[in-house]
C-alpha cells in the first residue's frame, strides 16, 4: 500500500475515532452533536480535497520539473560534446607539430649519440 493511501486511510479511522469518542464521552444534547459532526465532517471533506489538489498540483510540478530537466540534461550533453569536438580540432594542429617536433629532436640525439661514439672511438 503506498504512502498516500496509509496516510490517508489513518486519517480517516482517526477522525473516526475522535468523532465517536467525543459522542460518547460529551454531556452536550444530541441536536448539538449531531451540528458538530456535521461541521466537522465538512471540515474533513475541505481538508481532504485539499490534500488532494496539492498532491495533483506537486505531481503537475514534478512532471514539469523532471522534463525541463531530461531537457537541461540533453543540452548539456550536446554543448559538452561540442566543447570536446572543438578542443579536438584546436589540439590537432599542435599535435603534428609536436610530433615533428620530437622527431627532429630523437635525430638529433641519435647524430650526438654518433658523434661521441666516433670521437671516444679516435681518442
């Protein structure tokens, strides 16, 4: 049973409770009684109609709330996407560069490593 239900359905034994207790229990005349239950039988209904709008009206906003949100999500996903597709264009340039880079700098070490291999070899 959910939350709402047992909530609800405490509520209504309680009242129920109460009433007949306060029938029970009262030295009031029975005409002044039976306005009082009358009266709070209103009020009952007026709150439980209330609880119900609110609930309608907070299950309303969860559902508005949840799709701007898949929405937020969806855009945020794209945007992100396309901040990495741009850093991956930026960054590819440089990357060659940086490669050519490295590999002139390897050549030039070997040609070093030959040179002193060739000079300690005369010495």
């Amino acid at each position: 049973m959910s939350k709402k239900k047992s909530l609800t359905i405490g509520f209504l034994v309680g009242a129920s409770v109460s009433a007949g207790i306060a029938l029970l229990s009262t030295p009031e005349s029975g005409k002044d009684i039976r306005v009082r239950v009358k009266n709070q039988s209103l009020e009952l209904k007026e709150l439980l109609m209330n609880l119900k709008e609110d609930s309608i009206r907070i299950k309303e906003q969860l559902l508005r709330t949840s799709k701007e949100g898949a929405v937020l999500v969806k855009d945020l996903t794209e945007e992100m996407r396309k901040s990495v597709e741009d850093w991956k264009n930026a960054v590819e340039p440089q990357q060659e560069n940086i490669h050519q880079s490295l590999e002139q700098i390897e050549s030039s070490i070997r040609e070093l490593e030959e040179k002193i291999k060739n000079t300690n070899a005369n010495s």
